[in-house]
C-alpha cells in the first residue's frame, strides 16, 4: 500500500508554503469528474490560463476532459477519437482517449501527480528543503517538472539523450536540472543507475520512480479507468460488445485502467504492448526501438502481471511508415481518397508514435479474437504529434519527399496488420513475466523479496488494498486545503 502515514509538523509547514504560493490542490474525484466537482470560482480563472502556462491554477486541467483549447479552456466529456474499419482494417471499432489536451501535451501528467501529492498532503515530501527527482524515458519526467514547478518544488528530470529535441527544450525551461542519459526509449538501467549516482551525492532528493512508484497505476485505475468507462458508455448501443483495452507496458501504470475496466466487463481482455525490436515480456527480450516514451528490458514493479491476459509486440518500422501517413500532405489525401473523413483525417495528429504503436496493437488484438462490427476496443494516445515535429522532418531528411506512390503503401501495411508477435497468455505465461522482476527489482534495485511475492500469491489483497487507496487520499486533501483556508 501506498505510505499514507503523516508527519504533522512537515504537512502543516506544506500547507503554509502552498497558502503563500496561492496553491490549491484537485482532488482525485475532481479530476475524474471536473464538470461538476471543480469550484466554479476555479473555472472562472482558468478561463484566463493557456494549458500548459506555469500556473498552480493548471493542477486542475490534469484531467482527459479538458476543452480543446490552448487557452481558457473548461471541461466536458473525456477526449476521445473513434477509429473505424475503413481505417484500421479489422471490423472492430478502436477507440483511443486523447492526451494532447492534458498540461504538457501528455497524460503522464496525471501520473506524476499520483506520485508526488500523497507525500505532500502526509507531510512526507518537503517543497522547500527537497528536489524531486524523474527518471523516465520522455513524458514523466517532462509531468513530473511541470507538477512539481507548479508546486513550488524543485526538481531533477532524468531521460535518455535520444528522446526527440522538443523535450529536451522544453524541459530546459521547466526544469530546474535536466540530466541526459546513455541510449534510447529501452535504456531504462542507464536511468536507474543514474538515480543510485544521485542518492550517494549527498543531496537531499525524492526520487518518484514511475516503474516502481504504485501512485502511478492508482491514478490510471481511478482516473483513466471511469474515463473509458464513460466514453465505452457514449459509443457502445446495447448489442455492442466491450472486447478489451490495449495499453503500451512503458511504466505500466496505464495498464491500472485495465485493471479497473475489469472489474465492470469481467469477460474483457487487458493487452500489454511493446516494441518487437525489444520483446522483453513476449520473449525476455532485449534491444533498442524508436517507439518514443515505452522503456523496455525490464518488467516494471507496479505491472500486475497476473492480470494481464496478452502480450503484444509492434514493429516499430510499421509505427514510423505510419508517422508519415498521418501526418505528411500526400498520405492525409490518399486517406481521404479510401474513404476514411476528412474530420478523422484531420485529427490524426493527436496521435503520437506511442499512440500509433498502440493502434496497430488494438489492430492485432481485434484480428487475433476475430472480433466483428459489435465489438469495441480501446486504448489511449499518450501525447500528439505536438512532441514529434522535428522526427518528421528528420524522417524527410533520411527517406526523401513521402509520394502519393508511399502513402498507398502504408495504407496497405496498415490494413494487412496480422496477428504475428504476440501471445495470449497463460496461468504459467503470466507467472514468467511476473518472475522477470526479481532480477531488476530485488537483485538491482534491493525491493523486498517477500513483496514481490505478495504481488502474486496474495494477490487481490496486494493490488486492491494500494489502488482502492483514493478515497482515503481524497480526504487527506480536502483536510489539507482546508489547512491552506484558499
């Protein structure tokens, strides 16, 4: 369970600091439901703020129901985009949560904010005398800055030197110390080793984990999870069939809304995707990809591997072919020329590498189970191609013009995705995926053993007891507003 025990002397002194700041904080049950749960006094002055301005007031967009606006936006339904067969190919219907109208660009945000205000409401995490560290391989750590600017609070962000240029400068405005490291999206030790560098400085640091950081999947379980269920509720017609979500393993925290969704669609399958240029939990696996913000070669501590019903590995050639296709002038009109609407084509750009990657492994789930025109599937696009200029002028820079000749190829790849590289798992399928983390977690990063097999062999109460933990931490934050008197 997630450490909710309080330090009164720390947690009075952060009420202090956030009162003279001018700092308030959302609770969970605002941010599933903002429309009719944030103070209106709230909205009225976000009505002035641009999404992504350094401004604690943007602690409340950390939302999937934020209006489509860069500025003054308030809230609405969950941001989403349906992907039909003319598109995909399959017969199902895809459906993909948008994350490009989250502060940042991301929905990592929200994640980031699951980690760190538990320990600044308990009075664990001092503002003042402690910088937050964020080791991630793109989108946390860049949510984990900005939370912690808005906060007050200092901070350290930790990715590897390959990640795309527009992060880089970004957070070189937010963060307070950028640190680049070794290698590309599955160089995730390198990271780690940097963090074990850092707790021998000296230094006093909080270093919020995402891999191992269980207020990662508690926001997704309480947040992302109602999120699709609500959209899966505006879609679905009654003879329409929930067949199962499909989320990029990365940190693994967005699989917590699969966890949640089964518990609503008990026959609804959960799918972990991941790069086939580094298949670590299809096939124990290793290697470098280019599907930006999924870190591979480990199993993450707070991935539930017993509840994961299939492994998905994407080729990352196929993400980048459609990179193009979405986004270059001669792919949108090819699309538009197969019968795929301008409208949809238009949105295409909300969809980031990892959110391509994403669609073609819904693609292969929905071909796998042979699913037909009553069957849904959903997802969620990380981020938007906002993050991922510069990749597609470097693409134009490697490959030459993209032709109307290229575009009707990539349109055909897209529609004969088959079902190679992936397993639906079994009892002893999903147990070596789970044993792959006593290796990073118990032998590398000195996790308890007796933890790790709780995580299995007590299963419901283990993952239960932390992601059921919302409640008592949308109470500590209420007390703790009140104790700002905002």
């Amino acid at each position: 369970m997630i450490n909710l025990a309080v330090n009164e002397k720390i947690r009075d002194a952060n009420a202090k600091f956030c009162k003279e700041k001018g700092i308030t904080l959302p609770t969970f049950k605002m941010m599933r439901d903002p429309v009719n749960n944030v103070p209106e006094k709230i909205k009225e002055k976000l009505g002035k703020v641009g999404l992504w301005d350094i401004n604690p007031l943007n602690l409340y967009r950390i939302t999937w129901k934020n209006q489509q606006k860069d500025v003054g936006g308030g809230f609405g339904e969950a941001n989403s985009l349906l992907f039909p067969s003319e598109l995909t190919g399959c017969k199902a219907k895809i459906i993909g949560l948008s994350g490009r109208w989250f502060p940042t660009g991301a929905h990592k945000v929200g994640a980031t904010f699951g980690c760190l205000v538990p320990k600044l409401i308990t009075g664990q995490f001092d503002p003042v005398t402690t910088k937050a560290v964020w080791p991630s391989t793109g989108n946390f750590c860049r949510g984990g800055a900005y939370v912690a600017t808005l906060l007050g609070c200092s901070s350290i962000a930790i990715l590897p030197e390959e990640m795309s240029s527009e992060r880089f400068e970004w957070l070189k405005s937010v963060s307070g110390e950028v640190i680049a490291t070794p290698g590309c999206e599955s160089n995730v030790k390198e990271i780690f080793d940097k963090c074990w560098e850092l707790r021998k400085s000296g230094e006093k640091l909080d270093i919020f984990n995402q891999f191992e950081e269980m207020g990662n999947p508690l926001w997704h379980y309480n947040v992302t999870g109602p999120a699709i269920k609500e959209v899966l509720e505006r879609y679905a017609t009654r003879e329409a069939n929930f067949a199962g979500s499909i989320f990029s393993s990365g940190s693994a925290g967005t699989l917590g809304a699969g966890y949640y969704l089964k518990k609503f669609f008990p026959k609804a399958k959960l799918a972990a995707a991941e790069a086939l240029q580094c298949p670590t939990l299809l096939h124990n696996g290793y290697g470098g990809h280019r599907i930006e913000g999924i870190g591979d070669k480990h199993v993450p501590w707070v991935h539930d591997a017993k509840n994961v019903d299939m492994n998905i590995a994407v080729d990352d050639e196929q993400t980048i072919r459609l990179v193009r296709l979405f986004n270059e002038k001669e792919g949108r009109k090819v699309l538009i020329e197969n019968g795929i609407s301008e409208d949809l084509v238009k949105k295409l750009n909300l969809l980031g590498i990892s959110g391509i990657g994403n669609l073609i492994a819904a693609i292969k789930f929905a071909k796998y189970y042979e699913l037909t025109e009553k069957d849904y599937v959903v997802t969620v696009l990380t981020d938007s191609m906002q993050l991922y200029a510069s990749r597609v002028k470097e693409l134009k820079e490697e490959r030459g013009e993209y032709t109307e000749k290229n575009a009707h190829k990539d349109l055909e790849l897209l529609h004969n995705v088959t079902i190679d590289y992936l397993k639906e798992l079994t009892y002893y399928d999903k147990k070596a995926v789970h044993n792959l983390k006593y290796f990073t977690w118990i032998e590398q990063q000195g996790r308890e053993l007796q933890e790790l097999n709780d995580q299995w062999y007590d299963h419901s109460a283990y993952w239960n007891n932390t992601l059921d933990q919302v409640e008592e931490i949308d109470e500590l934050i209420v007390e703790f507003n009140e104790r700002i008197g905002l």
